[in-house]
C-alpha cells in the first residue's frame, strides 16, 4: 500500500499499534493471564512489525530517484525506465511487497539498483530467514528445524525449502577462512595440527565411486542383517581438520600413566590449548582438507618459525599426506601418534594373555604402556612376540599380540614421546577424535538420515563455524559476497550506488 504525497507513510502502522494499544487497554486484556498476553503480542507484534516493513519499503519506493546512467556488465546503457516493478519477499516477520525502479535494454535482463540498495536475495526468503535455516539446520533435524523456525517467526517454511536455504548460507566458508586473519599464538606456543575422518550415511547418488560400485554389485547372505565382515557400502567419508596453539608444559611419563596405576601426586597439567580452528568437508578428499588446515597454519606462522606438530591415530593415508604437504611448503613438522591408540592395541594383545576378568591384565597394560612413553616402543613389540612364543599360543590366539607388535615396530618413527613429554607437546588427538563426534556425529548421525552430497556439506561447514565461535563474523562476511555475487556483478564499474 503506497501513501500518497504528503500522507504520513507510516499511517498503516501507527493504526495498527493504536488498535494493538487499545486492546491493551480495555476490560477483556486485564483479566488474561500472562501466557495470554505474551500469545497474544506475539502475533499482532509480528503483524505489526511486518507493516512497519511494509511502509519503510513503500517509503523507499516513492523517494526512488532516476540515476543518470545505469549499465550492464558488459557496459550497456539502460536507459528505458519503468515504475511500479514488485517482487516479494518472505520475511521473519512475514511476506511484504518491493516497488522500485526497473532499468531496460532490449534484449536485456531487467537491473533494479534499488534492490542492490537493499541487497535483496536472488530467492523469495529474505536473508534473516536464511540466517535463522542455517543456525536451526545446522543444530537439529530438518524436521526440528522447520518447527523451531515457525516457533521464532510463525513462518511455515518446507523441509526442502529449509535445506536449500542452509546450502545457500554455507557457500562462502572456504572464501571466508582464506582472508580471515586469524589470532596470532605466542611465538613461544605450538602449532598443532591434526585430522582424521568419519563416515556418513549417503544417498546412493552421493557415494565415492569405489563405494558404490561394491554397493552396486554387493550380494548379502542373509536378507534380514548382515554377516559378520559385511558391510553396507552406503557411507562416505567426511574429512576434518583441526589446527591450534598449544602453550607446552613438560611432563613424565608418571603424569601420564602412574606406576600402581594410582598417582601418589597430582598429575602435571598438560599443555594449554586455545585458537582452536575446525573444518569439515564431505566433497574434499583427506588430501584437500590436510592442505587446508596447513593453509590456516601458514596464516598463523607464514615464516615458519613455530614448532609445528602433527598429531594423528596411525593412519598410514593420513601421514602420507602430511608428509607430502609438509615437503612441499618445506616446513618441518614433528608427526606424532595419539598414544590412546596405542593404548588400545596393547589392550588387544593384553587378551592374548589374560582370560576375561583377569585383574593382572591392567599392570601389564600399564607396564607395557609406561615403556612406550619412555621410548621403548620397539622393545615392547619385541617382548610381545617373545611371550607370545614361549606361551605356545596358536596362531588365532596370538593375532592381537602380533598385531599390536606389527603396529609399534611400523609405527616406531612416530611414538617420540620422552621428546613430547619433555618438551611439553600434547600427546593425544582429543581435539580432532570430538570434532568428529559434534561435528559429523552428532548431527549427521541421526537415525535414518540419508544425506545428499550438497546438504551434507553444508551442514559440516556450519557446525565447523559454530564451533569455531565465527558465525557472527562470517554471517557479515556473506552478505557482502551475497551483494557481490547477486548485484555488483550484474553491473559496470562504478554504475552501482552504494548501500547507505
């Protein structure tokens, strides 16, 4: 509804309040309780918010001034002009009505510069409704998401409608992180970096080729479960990186784990992480998002003059390419097994020895455990295999033993840790082994979710800003690429008035 000269533009509005205050006033209001009131308020508040839009459009659409020259991209005049071109948008607090300007050519698309002015999406959903799909997409099912989103604006959006709407919010995560200056560590601080993967349940469409191709042509023997050694072949693997700083903090391997399996004294702490920086992709191979996080480690320290560690679960795949990466830039980096993993291959030889139950099977775990942290990696693998033999095991009962000294001996090069402890390095990849789980886990993991290439992505990147405390600063960051990508690109050099 346009006012008319000299009309007060805002007269829609102000009746609606006074109609709203009215209301308030009266004898039918002061019986309600509060519940009532706020129900109550929150729908004419929504409605009167919605008019308040309304006429500040209308407004801007009677004071729209002719520019002088207005041209494409490619540098032709618009000069033909029509008033009165309306394009909807929804809202959060409803669906309002845009009047402006339209500039013609023949042949040409239509250019509106009033909507450059309000930076205006190229959908029908206004970026506030974009903004609230991807914080409410990005924590819960699609499902929720579509119910939270009524709650906060009583806009009934799709499932669909919300996907499409997260994917369009997460598209300028890379752009993002590679101009974003990140906080500088203390040049004192490590610099750690670390990645690992977790599998996501995918649409047949969306599967690596390999996978779907053994999906394709995978014949089950039971049709109700699979056997043992069976897998679906329906999973993808999202790959993570993380990357931050560490103050070191010298420790023993008594810190770690104490003789007895008791600490007489308070353990030392370990070292100190703050910066944290997370990414997450499903479209990028272990490779891509390894060069990513030595991208962000470069922004930190460009002159390499950081100690820079690498901490991993034993993924030979994973090694490789940090190798590579690292040859490449030629930054020397210390890589380092998460010794939890370790951990968890004595255990597997530790059940070669002991029968269920056997409490003497955590002094030897321990002890075994105590001569890896002070470097004796390959002399417990040696010792194993020893007591495997004088034990006259079978060779199915000695399968653990044998692979956790396979393990220890291949990995060997990598199990430094008298170096780690004394230098203060951390020995654990916790950091990484969570982001996999808030990351990836705790969303993507829903029961009976099947994701798309593009939906999984999207949300992966989302909960990496998330956790990365960045949406604020990355929100404002999209919006001027939104405002690039729609209107600055459609136009010549300089034909563009700025945003107020």
């Amino acid at each position: 509804m346009n006012a008319g000269s000299g009309a007060d533009p805002f007269a829609v509005s102000r009746q609606r309040f006074d109609s709203l205050c009215t209301v308030l006033e009266g004898e039918g209001a002061s019986g309600l309780e509060h519940s009532e009131l706020e129900a109550r308020l929150d729908h004419d508040g929504r409605a009167l918010l919605r008019q308040l839009m309304q006429d500040h459009l209308n407004l801007r659409a009677l004071q729209e001034q002719r520019l002088p020259d207005v041209r494409d991209v490619e540098d032709l005049a618009h000069t033909a002009l029509e008033a009165d071109h309306r394009r909807c948008l929804t809202t959060i607090f409803g669906e309002v009505e845009v009047t402006r300007l339209a500039y013609r050519a023949r042949g040409r698309a239509n250019l509106y510069p009033a909507d450059a002015v309000l930076n205006l999406p190229a959908e029908r959903h206004s970026h506030g409704l974009r903004r609230l799909a991807a914080v409410e997409a990005a924590r819960g099912s699609y499902d929720e998401s579509v119910e939270a989103i009524g709650r906060a604006s009583g806009q009934q959006l799709g499932k669909r409608q919300v996907e499409q709407l997260a994917q369009r919010a997460a598209v300028d995560f890379d752009a993002f992180y590679a101009t974003r200056q990140p906080v500088a560590g203390a040049s004192s601080d490590l610099l750690v970096l670390s990645c690992d993967g977790k599998g996501v349940v995918m649409r047949p469409d969306a599967l690596r080729r390999p996978t779907a191709a053994k999906a394709a042509t995978a014949a089950p023997k039971l049709a109700s479960r699979l056997s043992r050694g069976e897998k679906r072949n329906r999973k993808r693997l999202a790959e993570l990186g993380a990357v931050y700083d560490a103050t070191p903090a010298a420790r023993s391997p008594n810190d770690i784990m104490a003789t007895g399996g008791e600490q007489d004294t308070e353990p030392a702490p370990g070292p100190v992480i703050s910066n944290k920086w997370l990414t997450a992709s499903i479209v990028l191979d272990a490779a891509g998002v390894v060069a990513q996080i030595f991208d962000e480690a470069e922004r930190r320290d460009p002159a390499h003059t950081r100690t820079w560690i690498a901490l991993v679960d034993g993924n030979n795949h994973q090694i490789d390419r940090i190798t590579t990466e690292a040859r490449q830039r030629q930054v020397p980096v210390t890589i380092l097994i998460d010794f939890v993993h370790v951990i968890e291959y004595l255990w597997k030889a530790a059940w070669c020895f002991h029968d269920e139950g056997d409490r003497a099977v955590e002094a030897w775990v321990a002890n075994k455990a105590r001569a890896i942290l002070a470097g004796k990696a390959t002399r417990v693998a040696g010792a194993i295999r020893r007591q495997a033999t004088t034990a006259a095991l079978s060779a199915n009962r000695r399968t653990g033993a044998d692979t956790c000294a396979t393990y220890l001996t291949n990995k060997a090069p990598h199990l430094d840790y008298p170096t780690a402890l004394a230098d203060g390095w951390p020995i654990a990849t916790g950091v990484i082994e969570g982001a996999c789980r808030h990351i990836v886990a705790d969303r993507l993991d829903i029961s009976g979710a099947r994701w798309g290439l593009a939906g999984a992505e999207a949300i992966l990147k989302l909960r990496a800003l998330r956790s990365n405390a960045d949406f604020g600063d990355y929100w404002r960051f999209h919006l001027t690429q939104e405002r690039h990508r729609v209107h600055e690109t459609r136009y010549a050099h300089a034909a563009l008035p700025a945003a107020a």
